[in-house]
C-alpha cells in the first residue's frame, strides 16, 4: 500500500520549503498558492493545508530549487509602485529602471499632453507608469515580440492605462511621428557576458538581454534614429550596462544631442544617460 504524505499545516509546509529554498521566498511562494497577505502565515501557523495546495506549493518550491525567478513563478512584480502581470516572454522588471520614471517625472511632470515614447516596452512598465503617471500623456509603446505586447496589453487593461501599442523594430513602424519624450530599456548586456549563464537571468528572453559583442548595438540603434521622431526640444534617456555610460554619452554626442548626462542608479552606477534634442 503506498504511503500518503499528510498534508502539513503552514509552519509545517514553510519548515519542509526551507530545507529547499530561502524563508523569505518560500513565504512569497506560500503566499501565492493560499492567495493571503503575509499576516495570515504569521496569525495562523496551524492552519492545514488542502490538498491540491501543499501540491501546489512544493511544485514550486521544487522549480524555484531548480532556478525559475519567483516573478516567473507568480506571475507577477511590481514597479513603482504598481503590481504588473509578468510571464517569460518579458524581462523581470528591476528597480534599477524606475530611475527612468523619475527622469520622465523630473522633466516633464508638470507638463500636460507630453507625446512619451516606450521603445521595447516588454511587460510595458514604462509605458503604463508614465500613461498613469503624467498629466494627460499620449504614450505609444513599440515592441518587437508579439508575446511581450500581449502581456503589456494585458497589464495596461488591467491598469487602466490607454497605452497605443505597436508591433515593430525600434522606429520601423512609426512613420515619421514625433515625441516629446523617448525612453528605453533596450537589450544591453554583450553577448559573451558570463552573466546570461547565471542565476535568474538564465530564464529571461535573451533578445531581451544581448546586444552584440559590447552590448551597444541596440543602444546605437536608439540613439541615431531618435532625432526624426523628437520634436525640438525633447529628451532621450536610455539605461544601459554599469559599464556603458560614456560609450553612450559618446553616441549621444555624434549624434547631435545637448545636455548630455548620465544618472545613477540606487546602488551608485551610471545606469541611465540622455540627452536633448534642440532640432537641426
Ligand atoms: N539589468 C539587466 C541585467 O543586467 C539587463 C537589462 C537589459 O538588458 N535591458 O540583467
């Protein structure tokens, strides 16, 4: 006769996860399956698990073992402040890019109708943030992955953000449209970086991570067709590597760009750089 495991209440089931993965991440994961706030497991440790959930959780808890990121596994993340739907097909948002958020709010936060432009919006963080976030905005979103546009479109309904989403190759499918403001996460990592073999990022989409042997390619991409689609006066600001800011300064200035600068990031690094275009 096969032997049935019981079914373990939450202390039991968060002390089996610990053998397997982190504390913290198993509660995330707990969390999650029994649809609570953190306050329950802490209030209830006795409470039994059904059945279909200890299945659940030590699935998880199994494939977090293996490496799946836990946003992958909930399906979700938030960004400033907002929770947005993520699946594989998109980048993991990182706090790193809500410095391109307060850049957008610095310059144009007191100014109505601004024309924003999300190039490779990916789960469309910035997108819908910059949508909610500025007065009156008129923010398109492009992205080359048919899959990442379905989960932006997903999160801006969900939202309630009336972003205009387009299918495209950086500025392929814009025509000869102008923004006030241009923003983009591009793929930026080069593509020998040992650090697309480790950790969380192993099960990211890499054309959303490599570009080309130092990185830049998309960067460079960005940089020289930005000046036909910015009205006089408006501003580029790009993240890009740890490594990268004066390669991008760099761009910016063959470009014709004024007011070229570079932001850092929580932990200290040049992790955003742009510049104004003044027109020609
Ligand atoms: N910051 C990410 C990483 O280092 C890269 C994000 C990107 O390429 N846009 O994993």
């Amino acid at each position: 006769m096969a032997v049935v495991d019981p079914v373990p209440d939450v202390a039991g089931a968060l002390k089996w996860a610990r053998t397997h993965i982190v504390l913290a991440e198993a509660r995330i994961l707990l969390r999650y399956v029994l649809q609570c706030p953190a306050s329950r497991l802490i209030a209830f440790p006795e409470a039994v698990l059904g059945v279909a959930e200890w299945a659940e959780f030590r699935s998880l808890v199994e494939r977090r073992e293996a490496g799946e990121p836990i946003a992958y596994l909930t399906g979700e993340r938030e960004f400033f402040g907002r929770s947005f739907h993520i699946t594989p097909a998109v980048l993991i948002p990182r706090p790193d890019t809500e410095l391109l958020v307060e850049l957008a709010m610095a310059h144009f936060g007191d100014k109505r109708g601004t024309r924003v432009l999300d190039l490779g919006t990916g789960s469309g963080i910035l997108a819908i943030t910059l949508m909610l976030d500025l007065i009156e905005a008129d923010v398109t979103a492009v992205d080359r992955s048919r899959e990442a546009l379905l989960v932006a479109m997903a999160n801006a309904a969900r939202l309630g953000a009336s972003v205009s989403f387009v299918l495209g190759d950086w500025f392929s499918a814009l025509g000869e449209e102008r923004y006030h403001l241009i923003v983009a996460n591009p793929p930026y990592v080069a593509a020998a970086d040992p650090h697309l073999e480790e950790g969380d990022v192993r099960f990211e989409p890499a054309t959303a991570l490599a570009s080309g042997p130092q990185g830049l390619d998309d960067l460079a991409a960005i940089v020289s067709g930005a000046p036909a689609h910015l009205e006089p006066g408006g501003w580029l600001f790009l993240e890009h590597g740890y490594d990268q800011a004066a390669a991008v300064r760099g761009l910016l200035t063959d470009a014709g760009f004024s007011a070229i600068a570079s932001w850092k990031d929580l932990a200290g690094i040049e992790r955003v750089s742009g510049g104004q275009w003044l027109g020609r």
